[in-house]
C-alpha cells in the first residue's frame, strides 16, 4: 500500500492542505463513501508515512475492525480515495487561479442564456485583467481568453455588427510567439546536453517577426527572444546584452518558478560563452550569486550538485576564495544526500587546490568515490594541473594519453568532450615549449585564444606566462 499512487498523492499534500481535505472528505457534497472517511482517518492517525505504518493489513483493520481481510476490498476504498483527493487537488488549483473565475462564469453564463450577467462577468474579467500583475505568457493567455470570449458573447447578441477579429488574432499570436520562443529555448539547452535534433515549426519566422515589430510592451516575448538569439550565437554580445538589463527590470512581471527558469537559461549561455569566447567569470559568477540570493537554483531546498560545482569553479578563478569556502560549507548540506560527501569533497579538493595546497588536494582526489563522470573528470583534471604544477612532467605525459583515451571512449559528454580535449591538447603544447623560445610562446598564445571551445583558459594563460620567468 505504501508505494500506491494513493498514497504518494496524499503524502504532496501540505499540512494547510490535509486541513482543508479532511472537511473535504466529511462534505457529503465532495464525498459520498464513509469509507474513505475512515481511510483518510487511518492515515492521518499515523505519526509517519511509511511502509510499517501503512500496510494493508493495519489499514484493512482500522476501516473494517470486524471483517476478514479482503484484498480486493481494500483496493476499491483505495481507488475511491484517490479520486477524491484529486477533485481536491484539482478544486485548490481552481481556487488558486481566481483571476480566471470571471471568464469562466461569462462562459457558463452565455451558454445558459443568460446575456446580461455574462456581460457582467465578463466585464469584471477585464477588470481583473487591468491590475493584473503579471506580464508572462500566461497572462497574454488570460488577455486572448478574454478577446475569445467578447467575441463568442458578439456573435450570440450580434450586437452593433461589429467583431473583435483583430484583437483576437494579435493577443493568440503574441501568446504563441512568447510560449513558442520559451520552449524553444528549452530545446536549444536539450540539445546541447543531449546532441539530440528537434524542429520547431516556424521560428524562423517568429524571430523575424520580433526583430521588425515594436514587442517592447511584452517582457514575455523579449525576454525569451534574445535568450533564444543568445543561445543560438554564443560567440555574440549583442543579444546577451540586450537580455541583461530585462532581467534586471522585469522580475516582478514573471512568477517565482519562471523567472528561476529564465535565470537557468541565462547561465547556461553565459557557460557557453565563457568556454567559448571571452571568459566573461565575472557576469557568471554575478548571475550564480544573484540565482543563490533568490533561491533559484534550489530545487525542493535542495541545491544540484554541477550548480555546486559550477559555482565553486567560478568564485576560484575569480580569487573569490573566503566566499566559496563559505558557500562550501553553507550548501552542503543543501546537496542530495545520496552523493552529499563526495561533491563537498571534490569541491572542497579543488578549494585547496586554487589556493596551492597541494598536500590537502592530492589525498581527497585519491580517496574519493565518483558516481558521476563530471566529477570523475574533475578529478583527473586537478590531479593534471597539480602533476604539471609539481613538475611530474613523465607521470603527465602519460597520465594526459590515459585521459583523452577516457574521453573519447564516453558517448553522452555532449560540448563538455570537446572542452576537455581542448584543454589537454593546450595542455600539451606548454609541455612542449621551450621555456625562452619567445616566438613559439606567442604561436602557443594565439592557438589558445582561437581554440574554441577551451576551458581553464587562466590556467593555460598563467602557465604560459611562467614560461620565461623560469
């Protein structure tokens, strides 16, 4: 009983929320069966959900005390449960969303007959409408739903011979244009993590639409529009440019959940373009602190584990050292508890690491266990740097063979391989450079900066500046 999807529907629910259920369930209205009633009763009389606590036999005799065990029974007052609890799930979703209320009440107005007070309701909508906070897509569907609905309600009066043709055609294409650029983005980042393809039906001609019209009333459309443009060149400012200032402004117009997504989007370019261009850190690390600061980057207050890594990554090549210590310690007990240690411990090696404390490194490298390949990548690449660093150049020379042999082997890295291999073959290079050959150390220079994409850009750029000062 325990893993029935009874149950796990019944455990999402808040304490607010099992308040409100339970007058739900004793309201002959909303339910109609006692034993659901005495379901209900069984599971809120648990002090835990759990295996031991709700198994079939205990619930059998808290509902039926008197009867032999019927299986089959049992499972019938399940189903019943289970629907009622998601009529009630369904109703507070309903009961959330109040600024639909209205239109809907115009609906089932008009459709009863009943002109005058679908007018009236309909009325109120456009009201609601006019302070409504919100600017995202779903509010450009609330306006359409609204123009809809007029015209329906014109066309049952024919009131006057005039329709709202026009208006309902701009509101359904501005609403089109903002959720198509939004899950469009969403494909762009699948399918850098995935090398997957997807076609999105007219975006070409979305993006020219928005680049030769006046969409500055619509942050839902802008927003979602150079994100999309960023994405698709990395290698470009304009767009990134043009972003940043709309989220410094447009916050308030989006929902928690959304904006978190818009930030997502936003950082995962500016990856992109650190790798790729100009190793912009300080916009990255700005966007991860402002992401921490409004929770954006918890997921059920918990933080993932490559954003912990990331973040880590970027304060250290920042020199932002007490900070990251600082963060370390703060989220670690935010990571999933399955592989809370060994992040806290890679990134905690790669702390001591940015700071030359090589004897603490070296050891938290080697005793870890990775269950993730980034991590397992990260590893090898401290352990790199530090042999380079220490001058173990014959341990290198092999250690860098053995892993891109590693990378190459690995089907699913995505644009992460090709980071990688850059970086050994940069790698490579300073391993094969005299350290006062001034002409050969400037070749090396440009193939860094062109090579693209090429993480550790500092890194390689620090050693390479080393070289004469030897």
């Amino acid at each position: 009983m325990y893993t029935s999807k009874m149950i796990r529907v019944y455990k999402s629910l808040s304490d607010a929320e099992l308040r409100k259920f339970k007058k739900w369930v004793y309201s002959p209205f909303a339910n109609r069966h006692t034993d659901v009633q005495k379901m209900i009763d069984f599971l809120m009389s648990r002090a835990s959900i759990s295996p031991a606590t709700t198994n079939k036999e205990r619930a059998y005799n808290f509902i039926f005390p008197d009867e032999t065990i019927d299986l089959k029974k049992l499972r019938y007052v399940m189903a019943y449960t289970l629907d009622v609890l998601e009529e009630f799930i369904a109703y507070m979703a309903f009961s959330r969303n109040k600024s639909d209320f209205n239109n809907i009440l115009a609906k089932e107005y008009r459709e009863r007959k009943l002109s005058s007070f679908a007018n009236e309701s309909l009325e109120n909508f456009k009201e609601t409408l006019k302070n409504y906070p919100l600017k995202d897509s779903n509010a450009l569907r609330k306006h359409f739903d609204y123009e809809l609905e007029n015209l329906y309600q014109i066309g049952d009066e024919n009131r006057h011979g005039f329709f709202n043709f026009k208006e309902v055609v701009s509101t359904l294409n501005v609403y089109y244009i903002a959720e198509t650029l939004k899950h469009a983005c969403s494909i762009l980042m699948h399918e850098t993590m995935s090398d997957k393809k997807y076609e999105i039906p007219l975006i070409d001609s979305i993006l020219e639409e928005v680049e030769k019209n006046d969409y500055e009333q619509y942050p839902a459309v802008l927003v979602y529009f150079y994100i999309y443009k960023s994405l698709l060149s990395p290698s470009e400012n304009y767009y990134f440019d043009k972003l940043m200032p709309l989220l410094d402004n447009n916050e308030q117009f989006f929902t928690h959940s959304e904006w978190k997504d818009v930030y997502l989007f936003t950082i995962n370019y500016s990856i992109k373009r650190v790798n790729s261009i100009d190793g912009d850190y300080q916009t990255l690390f700005s966007l991860y602190k402002k992401s921490l600061e409004k929770g954006y980057l918890l997921n059920m207050n918990e933080i993932d584990k490559f954003a912990y890594r990331n973040i880590t990554r970027v304060g250290l090549i920042l020199g932002e050292y007490d900070w990251v210590k600082t963060f370390l310690e703060e989220y670690k007990d935010k990571l999933d508890p399955k592989y809370k240690e060994q992040v806290y411990l890679i990134n905690l090696a790669q702390y001591y690491f940015s700071i030359k404390a090589f004897d603490k490194t070296m050891p938290l490298l080697l005793t870890v266990e990775y269950s993730d390949v980034l991590h397992v990548i990260g590893a090898k690449l401290m352990l790199m740097k530090i042999y380079y660093e220490t001058n173990e150049f014959d341990a290198l020379d092999s250690f860098i063979e053995s892993f891109g042999t590693f990378l190459k082997r690995k089907k699913k890295l995505g644009y992460h391989k090709k980071v990688y291999l850059n970086i050994l073959n940069m790698t490579k290079l300073l391993l094969k450079l005299d350290d006062y050959d001034i002409i050969e150390k400037e070749r090396v220079r440009a193939k860094i900066e062109m090579t693209k994409p090429v993480g550790e850009k500092n890194w390689l750029m620090e050693q390479l500046n080393k070289k004469n000062k030897r």
